[in-house]
C-alpha cells in the first residue's frame, strides 16, 4: 500500500487540511510546533489505532473547534486498486472504516503496515524495558494479522486477570472468583508463551539483518553483536514454546501470593525484557549514546529488510524528527539507505537534509506552518525555503 492522499478535518492543530502525497519521500519541514509531527501522528492511528504520544483520543480533537470530532481520510494505491480508509473521532470512542466497511486494528496494522522512528525510539535501549518490548511487537503487528490478533487477546486476557486479581486484593474470597483466576490464569499461560515465541522467531530471523545493517551504519564489521531475549530472567532466545511454557508456568506458582498482594500479573510477555549485546556486553551500560542509536537505527532497518523479504513489500516508514538526533556521518547513512529502497517515507524536520536533486514526480518538500501545509514544488520556493532560518543542511548529495 502507498498513501496517495491525506485529508484531516479538526485534527489535532488542522482545521482541514488535504494533501497528495508522493510515492517515495514526503518531507514536512518547518519550525517546531507548527504541525509536522501531528501528521505523521494521523497516518500512524490510521494503522494502529492509537497515536505514538501519550494523549486521550479526545485531545486529538482541535480545540475550540464548533464540531466535537475530528475525521481522517486517507486514499491508499495497492495491488488491487485504490482503497479508502476513514477515521473519525467523537470524544473517547474511534470509528474506522476500509471501503466503507468497520474494521479491526489487527487487520489494518498488517495492511497498511508503518515503520516509525521516533527520538522515543532511538532512546529505546537507555529506556525501561517497555520501550524495547514495543519495538519487537512492532514487527509483529505489521508482518501479518496473526501477529496483531495475538497480541490484542494477550492484552485483553492479561486486563481481565489483573481485574481478578485486584477483586482479591480487595478482599473478594468467593471461591467463583478463585476458580475463574485459575482457568484463566491457564489461557494467559498459553497464551503468554506463544507471543514469547512468536517474538524469539522475529528476533532469530531479524539477527542477521540487524547485523547487516549496524556494518552499513558505522562502516566497520559488528563485534560480536547479540540479542538477548529474557524470560524470567534467563535468556530464551533459543527456547522452544513448550519451554518458555514451562518456566513461565513455574516461575507463576512461585509469585502466586504475590501477584494477589499486589492485584497485578507479575509474570508473562509483558515483562519480558529485551537487551542488545556488543562483545558480550550489555549496551545500556557498556555502548555510547552514539552506539546506543546506531544499535537502535539498525534495528529498525533490519526490520524494513525483514519485512520486505518475508512480505514482499516494503512497509510506509514514518521518520519524526530523527535527524536531529543523529550525527552528521548517521544521517547521511540513514538518508543513502532511503534512496536505495523504494519504500514510501513521511518524514519531518526542521531543517531539510535531501539533495535538491530529487525527482518531483516521486518527492516533494512541504512547508508546515501553524496548521497549514504547502506543498514546495518550484525551484524558487524551495531556494526560498533553504535560504529562511530553517535552511538546508548539505549532509547528503
């Protein structure tokens, strides 16, 4: 899928706004706080469902706006024809809609699949845990509709035992609400052990590609980089299902008491942890912040490959503002790899780094300014562009 065309209506700081897109790069550039991320942010809930920021879904709504919902419509080019998908937002509640039919979220993750990189995510590694949990799940919710559906009922199925285990915190001692928390604790088992799986497969088959990639990045061969995947604390990247079952299953028992004390789920997927190894080292405390980005860039390049390979189409990659947290020597790496791949990418930032050379029928620069976007298509707007205080940065050629 490629994204053709953009309409926002009371979106966030746009009143309305439509935009033809290209199909290789977008880039949005203008100071900070005028919009640009706000877009990226539309295109990412179209596919998710939800926005990369923290925010309530009432707050993507414009303020002071006469009309309490916002609605988000985008054209999409694939295979088969052109294909509409519609969202619309009326305080808590989202309504999408693919050809005029409402659909679920594990189906759109895996047909419009997005690749975002975010400053958020290249700090993933010095982070907590839940960041480099997400960036796992990530390949799993665009790689198929498997993946997504089984995250979705593990997240379902962990709020349901947790609410059980908060009714006996509280003091609920009905034997219905015991025997109800043992049979669903054997679903969440399984359940937990087969997303823990389905990652350990993703990661087995991202390592290579990683590799691949943090030698492209830094122009050196990788020391003896390695994922480390963690189940209770033990490394499980090799394990089998039946395996991680086991020790999950375990490790359950022990913290049963525990778990009621504190009317939470204290075992599972959704505290698995994830590191990255240089030369047998943790990179959180052994790897520079430059490293700790160049693992991390890596990684999400090693998933754009991934998905191409096992897919057969390279995923809409959206780029918020990385540049300026990259070095020179990164970015123009960065940007040499986009021009060698025939993804379509949105990209922001406040200043450009793209040769002036582009091909206007598949790039375009567009101006972002106080909600309103233009798109700069004549060698004297973009010369206008460059000369402002925004400027080019001449890092790629």
């Amino acid at each position: 899928m490629r994204l053709a065309e953009l309409k926002l209506q009371n979106f966030r700081n746009f009143a309305a706004q439509k935009l033809e897109l290209r199909p290789r790069l977008n880039f949005f550039v203008g100071a900070n706080g005028q919009g640009k991320t706000n877009l990226l942010e539309a295109i990412y809930l179209l596919s998710r469902g939800e926005s990369f920021r923290p925010a309530e879904r009432e707050h993507l709504i414009r303020n002071n706006s006469e009309i309490q919902q916002s609605r988000l419509i985008a054209a999409l080019d694939g295979e088969l024809g052109r294909h509409l998908l519609t969202a619309q937002i009326h305080e808590s509640r989202l309504l999408v809609e693919l050809d005029g039919k409402r659909t679920g979220f594990s189906t759109l993750a895996s047909q419009v699949p997005v690749i975002l990189f975010s400053p958020e995510s290249l700090a993933a590694i010095k982070d907590g845990p839940d960041s480099r949990r997400r960036l796992i799940d990530e390949g799993l919710l665009t790689r198929g509709r498997v993946g997504a559906q089984l995250l979705r009922d593990y997240s379902r199925t962990l709020r349901a035992r947790n609410a059980l285990l908060k009714q006996l915190m509280d003091g609920d001692q009905r034997a219905g609400t015991r025997d109800s928390l043992a049979s669903l604790t054997s679903i969440f088992l399984v359940l937990g052990a087969h997303l823990a799986s389905e990652r350990t497969q993703l990661l087995r088959e991202l390592l290579p590609f990683w590799r691949a990639a943090f030698a492209s990045i830094t122009q050196r061969e990788p020391e003896s980089l390695a994922l480390r995947y963690e189940v209770s604390g033990q490394e499980s990247l090799e394990w089998t299902e039946s395996q991680i079952f086991d020790v999950m299953s375990q490790r359950q028992k022990e913290l049963a008491a525990r778990e009621v004390a504190a009317g939470s789920s204290l075992v599972g997927p959704h505290k698995h942890d994830l590191k990255f190894l240089v030369a047998e080292n943790d990179s959180r405390f052994f790897a520079s912040q430059g490293q700790q980005r160049a693992l991390i860039l890596a990684f999400k390049i090693a998933q754009i490959n991934l998905h191409r390979t096992t897919v057969g189409r390279y995923p809409i990659l959206l780029l918020d503002d990385v540049m300026s947290e990259l070095d020179a020597d990164k970015r123009s790496r960065l940007m040499q790899f986009l021009e060698g791949i025939s993804a379509q990418v949105l990209l922001s930032a406040t200043d450009l780094t793209w040769s002036p050379e582009f091909a206007p029928q598949e790039n375009a620069v567009f101006s972002v300014n106080a909600g309103e976007v233009r798109c700069v298509e004549s060698r004297d707007r973009l010369d206008h562009l460059r000369s402002t205080t925004l400027g080019l940065r001449a890092d790629v050629n």
